[in-house]
C-alpha cells in the first residue's frame, strides 16, 4: 500500500488518514494521538469564541509539534425569530419539568452568537497549516488572507454542486461527506431536498468532476472501507465514529454504550438539537421535540437554546437528553487509546491485497 500520495504532500503527513473534527467529543489529546502517529487530527473549534479557539490550539501544540487542522463552522448566522424561539423555551421548560430535569433556560437576549470570522486572526497568528470547513463557504478576503499565509483549505460538500462551487473558490481539496456520516451535515446550497448522496455515489463523482483530491468521510471505520474509498477515487479518508469511544474522547460514558448497542437503523436524522440536520442515534429529546409538532428555529439559535439542557445532560451521564451524534457504522468503535485506533486502520488496510 503506497500511502504517500498528493494529499499527504499537501497536508504533509505520513497517512492520508484524518481524524475527523467532532465538536464535543474532539480533544487536544485526541488530536495529538493522531497527528503524532503520523495521520492528520483535526481540532473543532466552530462557533466557540476567540479565547477558547486561542486555548484549544495552545493545548494542542503542547502536544505535538506534527502539522493538525482546525475545523470551523462558515455559516452565516440566521436574525433570531423571538417569538419562535420563546414557544420552543417554553415547551423545553415544561418538557425538563416532566422528567424532573431543572433547565438552566437561557436568556435570549443574551446569547452570543460567534461568527468563523472573529476565529481567523488567531488561526493565522498561531500558523495552522490547514483549516477545515463546513456549513458553508468562507468568505473571499479570509480565502485570500489563507492563501497568502500557505494554509492548506478543506471544505465539506455532501453533493456536487458544493464540491463544484469549492473548487471554483481556491479550496485545495473536498471532503465529500456522505450521508452514512455522524454528526451534522455540512450542506450549504439550497437543494430541492436535503442532499442525502452515499459515499459509494458521492465519491466517485466528486473524484470525476473535480481536481482537487477528495477526502471521503461517512462510514469508514476498518481497513476495507478505507480500501473502498480509494478505490472509488479518494485521496483520503476522515474518520469520526471510529474514534468517538477513544480514551480521549469526551463522550459521556452512556454515549459510548448507545454507539455500541446501536443497529444500524438507529441513527437517525434530526434537526431537533441544533436546527441544522444532524445524524445521531435516536433518543426520548429528539422524539419529544419532533411529536411537539412545534417548528424548530434555525442553527444555531435551537442550538443555544439546548445548550445548557445537553451541558447538564451530561454532567449527569443521562444519554435521553443529549446529542448522541454518531454515523451508520458507529456501532464498530472501540474503546482504546485513539492512537491504537488508528495503528490498527493502517495495519487492516495494508495486510489487503
Ligand atoms: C460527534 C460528531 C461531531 C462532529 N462535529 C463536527 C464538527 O465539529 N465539524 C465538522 O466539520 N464535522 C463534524 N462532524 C462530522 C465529521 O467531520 C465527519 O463527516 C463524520 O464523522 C464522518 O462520518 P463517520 O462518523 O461515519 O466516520 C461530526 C461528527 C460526529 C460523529
């Protein structure tokens, strides 16, 4: 297996193997343990403020001194719909109050909403080597002030006309996010329908049409599915349900257990959590908010409205009232050090013909 190929020269890394930035479950650690083994970690800071994206990359860097990503979240914010999001705090009030939960309801008016562009200056000063992206595209100064720097620029499309748009727009190489991918969705274009291509479509077709290399993400978790996403045409693979049950993780132990006992048919779609399309293993919220019928304002004010509820969630280890983001094969991760994780994805994939 020739590992070395034009996505390792241009993220400079031993492996074209990424450990996908999962917000919420990603640590400095995790991060570390992959780009130390010679693959690229990838630390989410979307939609934190300035100082906390500034103390997650320092964590990091005390960790390695190999090249890492950080990934960022290129929405626009949507203007709060106040009425909208009062009848939602509302129905969570009563909803925490039937399950004996005491909701810390946030005060509207005073929810900050972090935009990627308050997080560049500090991705530029700390000299990242490569930004990843998704729900959106940059805007054309922050493109160019990263070019100008040599930052390596990943973004997320999940069907072509996004892939498509990327490339047009100077991004050096594509995730293809296929719809087996945990977490949220990265579209960004307006489609008829939520764009939900497999990976077994997506890759070949974002390979086909675009000349940048293509990262395939959603569903791969051992050596034959890495194997399989080569041959369909990518460049690279970037893993994120595999490394969720990693000690390094931050997932709640009842997430681990949910991941593992999960079928396939148990995760799901939802925009209950956040207001954007996610996918994650069902659970009493996602089902009490969906049967309230009530409409769910948009990412990220739904988001910061379950903000406080999933913090305590998870203090408490409750798996009902928390994201459980996790892919279609979710159910194969293990729990080990994310650097064994990874040791053990080289080693499947090279002992193939
Ligand atoms: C828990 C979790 C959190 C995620 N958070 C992010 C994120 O912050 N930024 C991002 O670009 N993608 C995020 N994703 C999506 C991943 O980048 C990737 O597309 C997905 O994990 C790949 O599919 P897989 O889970 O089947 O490996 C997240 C995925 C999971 C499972």
């Amino acid at each position: 297996m020739e590992w070395q190929n034009e996505l390792t020269r241009l993220v400079k890394t031993s492996y074209p193997i990424v450990q996908a930035p999962m917000l919420g479950v990603t640590t400095p650690a995790m991060v570390a343990a992959i780009s130390n083994a010679g693959g690229l970690g990838s630390l989410p800071v979307g939609g934190l403020s300035p100082d906390q994206t500034r103390s997650l990359i320092l964590q990091t860097k005390a960790l390695t001194t190999k090249p890492f990503a950080v990934n960022l979240f290129a929405h626009q914010n949507s203007p709060v719909n106040t009425a909208q999001a009062d009848q939602m705090l509302q129905f969570l009030k009563k909803l925490c109050a039937q399950h004996q939960i005491n909701y810390p309801k946030p005060d509207l008016n005073s929810i900050i909403f972090h935009s990627y562009e308050e997080q560049i200056d500090i991705l530029l000063e700390e000299n990242i080597p490569v930004v990843s992206f998704t729900f959106g595209i940059l805007n054309k100064e922050v493109i160019h002030a990263f070019k100008e720097k040599g930052t390596v620029l990943i973004g997320t499309a999940t069907y072509l006309a996004e892939a498509t748009l990327l490339e047009q727009n100077g991004i050096d190489c594509i995730t293809a996010q296929g719809m087996e991918a945990g977490g949220h969705r990265g579209t960004f274009l307006d489609s008829k329908t939520l764009p939900l291509i497999g990976s077994f479509s997506l890759i070949p077709l974002v390979a086909e049409n675009c000349q940048v290399p293509v990262l395939a993400a959603g569903g791969i978790y051992n050596g034959k599915t890495i194997k399989a996403a080569f041959t369909l045409g990518a460049k690279g693979v970037q893993l994120g349900s595999a490394f969720i049950s990693s000690n390094e993780s931050l997932a709640i132990e009842s997430y681990k257990k949910s991941i593992h006992d999960a079928a396939e048919t148990d995760s799901v779609l939802t925009k209950t959590f956040s207001g954007r399309w996610a996918r994650g293993i069902q659970n009493k919220f996602m089902m009490e908010v969906e049967n309230s019928g009530l409409a769910i304002p948009d990412y990220p004010i739904q988001n910061a409205l379950t903000t406080p509820l999933r913090v305590l969630a998870q203090k408490q280890n409750n798996k009902d009232f928390t994201t459980l983001w996790a892919g279609q094969s979710a159910s194969k991760a293990e729990s080990k050090p994310a650097g064994e994780i990874f040791q053990k994805l080289i080693k499947e994939t090279e002992s193939l013909p």
